[in-house]
C-alpha cells in the first residue's frame, strides 16, 4: 500500500480547500472523506511517501491560511499496514475508484460526498424548513434584543456562556462591527467577547 496523508479540519469548506491543494500539489489521489462530528472533516489521500508529504504539508499551509483554527491536525503514515485497508475505517471507500475533486462536483450520485450538502441546499424549501428559518431570525433577533438590556457585567457573563460557533455567528450579523467577517474566525473566544459586549453597550 502507499503511503496514507489525512489532514483533519473544521468544517467542509476547509476540506475542500484541503482536497484541491493536495491533488494539485503533487501525484496523489483522494482516497475519502470522512465527516467525524462536531464540524470536524478528515480526508485521506494516497501515493508515493514524497508526494503525500508535500501534498500535507501543502494543503495544511493552505488552510491555516484560510482561517487559524480551521486545521486541527495532519499525518502521514509512511507504510501503512496492508491490515489497515480491511478496517471499517477506510474499507467502505477503498475499493471504489479514488475520488476527484472534479467528478464529485459533476456527479450526483451517493458517492459523491461534497454534492451531499449542495443537493439539500439545492432542494426547494419546504414549509417546515421556512418555518424553521423563520424561528431562527426570530430567536436571532430576540437573543440581540436581550443582549443589549444586560448591563456591562450580565452581558459578559451571558457572552462567556455562549459556544464560539454562536459568538461568531452573531459577530457576523452585527452592521459596523469592530471586527470583519475574515477576522472574526482567526480571533480567540475572549477577545470576541469584548467586542462584542463593546459594541452592545454601545448600541
């Protein structure tokens, strides 16, 4: 078996830009994608020991550039044990032929993993979805609403209570944040927290 280079990143579109670095990079072939949870993505390519060093090395670069704290961790396996192939984890994919970047945006068959999520974006909306959406903008605007009634102390500590993925997202949909939307990936919990509680105890 060749070598195996998996880079693990958070979130898909990290993945992505993992993946076309990888197989522009050097002689390698994407061998899956695998969706762990938590918004945490790995995919695994395969070739020559050179090839797949550089192609990790690359795409790790890559993506640490596209946001800090979108790569959580790569490795490459040099010789990976024949035995390793017949473990659930990599058996479901390594027998079909190596995955494209190309081909997974063309097709639109099951296994073509990155047209997954584009198909149900894709899909009409129907009335439980809009519902759910409008739900959403109404707790969206009821929690900024809340938010700029706390006083100094009481909004730092609701802040504080909140996960980054929801700091983030509310960062975002504030009109003159302090911060822009490309910034606002790269900076850590504390710091997003004081502009935040800044920019509600001023609007």
């Amino acid at each position: 078996m060749n070598a195996l280079g998996l880079i693990e990143t958070q979130g898909l579109l990290a993945a992505i830009e993992a993946s076309d670095v990888m197989l522009k990079t050097a002689e390698v072939n994407l061998l899956s994608k695998e969706i762990v949870g938590g918004g945490l993505v790995t995919v695994m390519v395969t070739g020559d020991v050179g090839a797949v060093k550089t192609a990790v090395a690359a795409a790790a670069s890559s993506v640490e550039r596209l946001g800090k704290d979108l790569l959580c961790s790569k490795h490459v396996i040099a010789r990976p044990d024949e035995s390793l192939m017949c473990t659930q984890l990599i058996m479901s994919t390594a027998q079909e032929e190596p995955i494209k970047i190309q081909t997974a945006l063309d097709e639109t068959t099951e296994d073509a993993p990155v047209l997954k999520l584009e198909d149900e974006l894709s899909e009409v909306p129907t009335i439980e979805k809009t519902e759910q959406i409008n739900e959403e903008v109404t707790n969206q605007e009821s929690l900024e609403i809340s938010l700029k009634k706390l006083n100094e102390e009481e909004l730092k500590a609701t802040l504080s209570g909140m996960k980054i993925v929801d700091l983030r997202k509310l960062a975002k949909k504030q009109s003159h944040f302090s911060i822009t939307n490309k910034e606002i990936y790269k900076i850590n919990k504390e710091k997003l927290i004081e502009a935040l509680s800044n920019y509600f105890n001023r609007n």
